[in-house]
C-alpha cells in the first residue's frame, strides 16, 4: 500500500521543486555537491601537493608514520566530537590525557615492583586507568548537566585540576618506569616481513645488520582504528547515539520525548574522558614516558579536526567519518611540513587558518544548500 | 457520560491569582472543541493542567469516565493525552523516522549480539502513520530542518497518534503558517476526527474555529463564561464572549 501510494505525491513536489529558479537550483547543486565533499578533495588535494613538495612523502612508511603520530589527535578528535554534538565542548582532554600516561605508569611500576609480569602489569595498570580516567568526565558531566556549568567552564576547570594533580603526581618532572615490553608494544607493528618473504605477527625477526625488514601497520595505529570504529558505531547506530544528536539537534524536543537527557550528558563526558584517558596509555607505550602537558598542544588539533569535519559548534551534527578526515587533513600538514623541513609553527598557523576556512565554507554551503 | 475527556471544577492558583476557577469541561471522541479567550483568560494554564505540566489545586480530570491521575506530563501521555505545542518539539538535524521514536527507538539485532538502531522499520511506520493521515512527505530521509512548517506540524502530529493519542490538544497549530499549508493542517485535523480523536485547539484565529471545531468554549479570567455549537453561534457572538459584552445581559 506504501509503495502504490508514495510515488504520486513525490512526483508533484518534485515538479513544483524544478520550477523554480534554474540558476539557484544550479547552485544548489554545487554547493550540494561540494559541501560533503569538499573535505576530502581538500585532503587529496593537500596530500598530492606534499608528494611533490617533498621527497619521499609518498611512501607506505610516511602514510604509517603519519597515522602513527596522528593516533592521539584521532583518539582526542572522537572524544571531542562526542561532546560537540551535544553542543557542548572538552577543554580537559589534553590534560586528562597528560594525567592518564602519568596515573598509567605509575600504576605499572607499582605493579612490577610488586613482582608481577611485565605483561599483566600493563594490562591492568591500563584497565585501572581507564577506570581512573573516567573520573574527570563524570565530574565534568555532572557539572554540566547537574548543575548547570557551562561546558567551557566546567571543563576548563577541570583541565588546571588535571594540570596541577598529574605535576603533584610526578612532582614536576617525567612518569618513567615502564618494562621495555611497552615500548616494543607502543613501537611495535602488527606484520613483519622478512626479505626472504617470511611473516611474523608481532615479533621482529631478527635478521643481519643492513636488512630492512618491511614494518605494516604500528600496532598503536591498530588499536585505535578499532576503539575509533567502535565509536563510530556508538555514535551513529545505537540508542545512545541517537539520543546524542536529539540533545544536540533540540534539548527541548529531547526532554519531551523522554530522553534522560542528564544521564545521556554524562555518559557523553564520561566517553570524552575514557577515550582522553585511552590516548594517555598510548602516549606512555609509544614515548615510555608520561608528563603533565603530553596532550596540551592536542586540544586544538582535536577540536579542529571535528569542525573541519563538519560538525557545528551548536551541536547536532558530525559524524566520526568526517571527524578522522578533519584529523587527517591536520596529519597530513604536519608530516608534509615536518619532512619539507618547514619549522612546525607553520603548523599552528596553518591549523587555526583552515579551520577559519572550514567554518566559513561550512556556513555558505549550508546557506546554499 | 459519554465524553472521552472531562474536566471537574479545575481550579488552579498563582498566589493571589486565580488562572483557572472551577472549570468542568467535557470532550467526546471524534470531536474538536476550541478553547477560546483573550490573553490571560486562563486558556494555556487550562491546557498545561489536562497536559501535566501543572497540577490543579482543585478538580479532577476523567479519561473514559475514570478518574486519572495527572501529575506530570509522562502521566498524561500514559492516559493518551498528546500536546502539540507551538515550538512542535522536534529534533531538526534527525529524519522523519528518528523523530516519531524519539526516545522509543526500535532496535534490532545485528550479527546475534549487537543492538543496533532499526531505522528502516522506524520509516517505514513513519510512512504508515502519515498514510493513514493521508499526509505527503517527499522523503522521510530528510531531516526536519529541511521540511515546511506545515510538514513538521504534520509530523508532530504523526507522533502523537503513532503513540496512541486518544486526546490531541495543540495549541495554536495554525499560528506560524501561511494560508496553503494552514488548511492542509486543518484538513488534517478533520482526518483525526473522522478517526475519532478528540481534540482541543487553542487558537486566536476565529476562522480555524469556525472551519474545524464541533464546539467552542470561551474563558475569560479563568471562569468558563460561555459554551457554544459551533453551527448555532456567529463570530460577533464569540467575540461578545471574549471580550465580556455580551454575557451581561444573558448570565446576570
């Protein structure tokens, strides 16, 4: 019966549609067109221009450098997503990441000291601090939808408690101590291939001096490509996900439908701390050291990413998908610059100049569209 | 009795002030009452108290003849009470689907394990209920943000007798549309009818009243000062009603 009925009526809106001004429905088209695409032509664009510029940026092992330093800004950008849909913002997840590696290492050494494996002792020194990294989002979560604090204020608050408990922590110098095996992990690749075409999963084969061994894919690059897919699907296929965007597309139409709305909010904070605290463990396996400000300089490549992604500031929008080209687009500049021996305050400049841009194209297409 | 919705002796007090007194009013299924009157006569808190946003100092509300218990809106959306209110309470940036199961979202499972969000079938119940309302939506993969104002009232509307509204109460559904898509909102107020839903409108448009509802009531400083059929009354009589000219003569 739907199918018998739909047709017709479809058919005369899209007559009255193509009736109008055929210069404004050419424009729309463009604009159609362009404003979900015009992040990925821009990254394509970007990385042709590097693959030029400087010698030897087209390789595989540039691309695996480049998702091996990006990991952080990937793991900080989905958690500032989260938190962005909703309409809000996570100033603390740099210094909660920062604090993460600190509690992390800390934590292991403990644990090794107690006469532990190496290899349990990382597993739960990171379990516990997941659980421990939390904290700072529940507290965020519950100002925000509790008590009413603005995002940026409870947030930012909590970025200086994070500061200054990760400094009391280490009193002011590096977290060190992890067992060498988390930094074969943290360095680690997933498939070694050996010239004569033997594979190892993990483990290096040990060959003579000179022989390069072909390196695929850093075990840390692995593991987030899967908390970040799994998030992804958080965000776009389950209840709670949708319950996101309804917050952020209208609180009020939220609150009516029934959406626990404080609780949603919460959790929204809560995944923005756990997935900080996540790039915090990996900040200690891959550098063996964890500081207070290991994350700082992130918070704008984060929140740059998601935004160059599409997403507004006033919530409701954004998915992970686009999130990861905003990361990369950020990425791909900074390993282009770095390797075109370019000093990285370029980077900065670059960083703050497209995210500038992206907010002004994303206005005019929605205008247009 | 045979009203669907009955009010008793509502009575409701702001301080000093008295927004409701004692008003009993009755509503049968398939009928659309208007509730009319000036700015404060008392309509909207009137409204908010058989909605559940406020609770009644006095009085009780009846549904099928049984006595209900309002205290908050959730309650009178167990009862069957529906409010469309003017801001339509939609989330913009989501499809027609997402927005009549927002916060009932069917899910299914995915691979055995995973809840996943059914979208697919919350459309095509979407497409159901607007069939059934004879409403046309180009593509219920667009989202809200996308859709005329008489669409999105359209589709508030499609919510609440997706959710089994016995009683609708919409509060100036009229007010921010132009004249096409006004009588596309009242045609399909009269489809509700026909499927015998009670409404109660509250409007300031005296020709919505006159072209939808089956009766009128007419507040004014919270008292009930007058009921009418609405094909035995004239605009100028209402009018009479609201602003207080007319009843001199009859009710002293």
């Amino acid at each position: 019966m739907r199918h018998a009925n739909s047709p017709a009526p479809r058919a005369a809106y899209d007559g009255k549609a193509s009736g109008g001004n055929d210069l404004a429905a050419r424009g729309k088209g463009f604009a159609a067109f362009f404003g979900g695409r015009w992040v990925l032509i821009f990254l394509v664009l970007e990385t042709v221009y590097f693959c030029f510029r400087s010698e030897g940026f087209a390789n595989l092992n540039s691309l695996q450098i480049l998702l091996f330093y990006g990991v952080l800004v990937f793991l900080l950008a989905t958690a500032e997503l989260f938190v962005i849909v909703t309409g809000g913002i996570d100033l603390s997840v740099g210094y909660v990441l920062g604090f993460a590696s600190i509690v992390s290492i800390k934590i292991i050494e403990k644990l090794i000291a107690m006469g532990l494996d190496p290899g349990i002792a990382l597993l739960i020194g990171a379990a516990a601090t997941l659980v421990i990294g939390i904290l700072p989002g529940l507290v965020n979560g519950a100002l925000v939808a509790y008590l009413n604090v603005p995002p940026f204020i409870a947030t930012f608050s909590m970025l200086g408690v994070c500061h200054g408990i990760s400094e009391l922590i280490i009193n002011g110098v590096y977290a060190m101590g992890l067992p060498k095996l988390a930094s074969d992990i943290g360095s680690g690749h997933l498939l070694y291939i050996a010239p004569g075409g033997a594979a190892t999963l993990f483990q290096k084969p040990v060959v003579e001096r000179g022989v390069s061994v072909l390196e695929i894919v850093p075990n840390i690059v692995v593991v987030t490509a899967i908390v970040v897919g799994i998030f992804a699907f958080v965000l776009a296929r389950s209840r709670f996900g949708r319950h996101v965007y309804a917050i952020g597309g209208s609180m009020d139409a939220a609150l009516r439908a029934g959406i626990p709305v404080k609780r949603r909010i919460l959790g929204v904070y809560a995944t923005s701390s756990f997935l900080a605290s996540l790039g915090g463990i990996v900040y200690a396996f891959m550098y063996v050291s964890g500081k207070a400000d290991a994350g700082a300089s992130l918070l704008l490549d984060a929140i740059a990413a998601v935004v160059i992604g599409g997403a507004s500031m006033f919530g409701g929008s954004g998915t992970v998908g686009r999130t990861m080209l905003g990361a990369l687009i950020i990425a791909v500049l900074d390993l282009g610059l770095r390797m075109s021996g370019t000093p990285t305050f370029d980077k900065y400049i670059l960083v703050g100049v497209i995210l500038i841009i992206a907010v002004i194209m994303e206005r005019y297409m929605q205008e247009k569209a | 009795m045979d009203y669907l919705l009955e009010t008793r002796n509502i009575t409701k007090r702001f301080g000093g002030l008295t927004a409701v007194d004692h008003v009993s009013l009755g509503l049968r299924a398939g009928e659309a009452l208007a509730v009319l009157g000036d700015n404060g006569a008392g309509k909207s808190t009137l409204i908010k108290i058989i909605s559940g946003v406020h609770k009644p100092d006095e009085g009780e509300i009846y549904m099928g003849g049984k006595l209900a218990r309002i205290e908050s809106p959730m309650d009178a959306l167990a009862e069957g009470i529906e409010t469309i209110y003017q801001d339509l309470a939609l989330a913009e940036n989501l499809d027609v689907g997402a927005n009549i199961f927002l916060g009932r979202e069917r899910m299914r499972r995915s691979l055995g394990i995973l809840k996943v969000l059914d979208d697919q079938s919350m459309r095509e119940e979407a497409q159901k209920v607007l069939d059934r309302l004879d409403i046309h939506i180009p593509s219920l993969k667009k989202t809200i943000r996308t859709l005329s104002g008489g669409q999105r009232q359209a589709v508030a509307i499609s919510r609440s007798i997706y959710w089994d509204a016995k009683v609708l109460i919409m509060d100036e559904p009229t007010a921010a549309l132009g004249v096409a898509e006004q009588k596309k909102v009242l045609n399909l107020v009269r489809t509700l009818k026909d499927q015998g839903i009670g409404i109660i409108i509250i409007s300031h448009q005296m020709y919505d009243v006159f072209e939808v509802a089956d009766r009128l009531a007419v507040m004014r400083r919270g008292i009930l000062v007058g009921e009418r059929i609405v094909k035995d009354t004239t605009a100028d009589e209402v009018v009479g009603l609201i602003v207080g000219s007319e009843t001199v003569g009859k009710e002293r």
